[in-house]
C-alpha cells in the first residue's frame, strides 16, 4: 500500500517558485530546492518531475499568484487608472526586500536566456500575455478618454513592457521605491501627450 504523502503539494510548489524567482533557472540547484522544500531528490522528482518540469510548474505559479493584479486593473474606473495600479503595484515589488517578491521568473528567464523549449515557449508566452493585458489597458484608456495618446495600443504597450522590464533591472542595480515610482510617473506621463 502506497504511503500517503505527508506534504502540501501546493505549499511545496510556492517554495519551488520562490527559489526559481530569486536565482533563476540556471542558477538553481536541486540542492536548493530540496533545502527550500525539505524534500528529498526522489519525493520532488515523483510529486513535480524533473527540474524542467519544476520550473514550468513554477511559472504557472507565479502567474497565478499574479491574479489579484489583473483583477485590481479590472476593477480600476478607467484604463489610465488600471495601468497605473499595474505599475504602483509592480513597483513596490520590486521594491519588496524579500527576493522571491523582488525579483519575477519570467523576466529573469527571459534575461537569463532560458532557451529550451516548452520553457523558451512558457516564458514568451507569459511575457507576450503582459503585453496584452497592458494594450488593452491602453486601448480601454484611449476610448474612455483617460488616456490622451492615440498612438496605436500596440505601439504604446511596447513602451510600457519595456518599462516592466527597466524597473525589473533597476530594482536589481538598488534603485529606490522612490526612484522606480518617478520612472513610472515619467513613463505614463507619456500616455497624457494628445
């Protein structure tokens, strides 16, 4: 008779996630994520396969953790207020002096140059998803009126993904909350131009 398993498989993923998001993947070790899970080699390799298969998973995770964001954007009175949610929220987090809320698995593999595939795919798509939820933004601001640029969305989103990426890098040269804040305030001052 199997032996029932005597961890939460969800809770062990969130650690798996945090580890992936601080040191990347090709910085992470099994070590380390058997220190971070308290799991042994073979418990993490039958409960979420191998490294790759931890790592995937763990994207899936971040980006759920990430919902509440996109809800706060949905809720917001009109697409300028969104995006500035999205941001106010994504410069605290980089901000934040915990690693694992600082730093995002997705930027870091796509600088790291994850380039495996199903990774490659997983990363590029997640990324390419931002970008969407960000042209929309933009366009629901453009036909509200809260936003006064009427470059096209996508051209628009582009410089926006762009910001998420700088402040990614930013907040790992030490830059302050403060520091980031202004950046964003600069960057969607932009969105204000007729």
């Amino acid at each position: 008779m199997p032996r029932e398993r005597a961890f939460s498989e969800p809770e062990v993923l969130d650690r798996l996630t945090d580890v992936f998001s601080t040191h990347g993947y090709a910085g992470t070790s099994l070590a380390m994520l058997q220190q971070a899970t308290g799991l042994g080699k073979q418990s993490l390799y039958n409960t979420f396969g191998d490294k790759q298969a931890m790592y995937l998973q763990a994207i899936t995770c971040a980006v759920g953790r990430a919902a509440g964001v996109t809800e706060g954007m949905q809720a917001a009175p009109d697409g300028r207020a969104a995006l500035a949610y999205f941001f106010d929220t994504m410069a605290r987090n980089c901000a934040h002096p915990d690693p694992a809320v600082k730093n995002c698995i997705v930027t870091s593999g796509l600088l790291e140059g994850v380039d495996e595939a199903p990774m490659a795919w997983a990363l590029a798509t997640r990324w390419q998803a931002t970008h969407e939820l960000l042209r929309a933004a933009v366009e629901r601001g453009q036909r509200d009126g809260s936003i006064a640029n009427q470059t096209p969305s996508t051209e628009l989103a582009e410089l926006l993904i762009a910001l998420v990426s700088g402040l990614r890098v930013a907040a790992r040269a030490g830059r302050s909350h403060e520091q980031m804040a202004r950046l964003v305030a600069l960057t969607l001052g932009t969105l204000d131009m007729a």
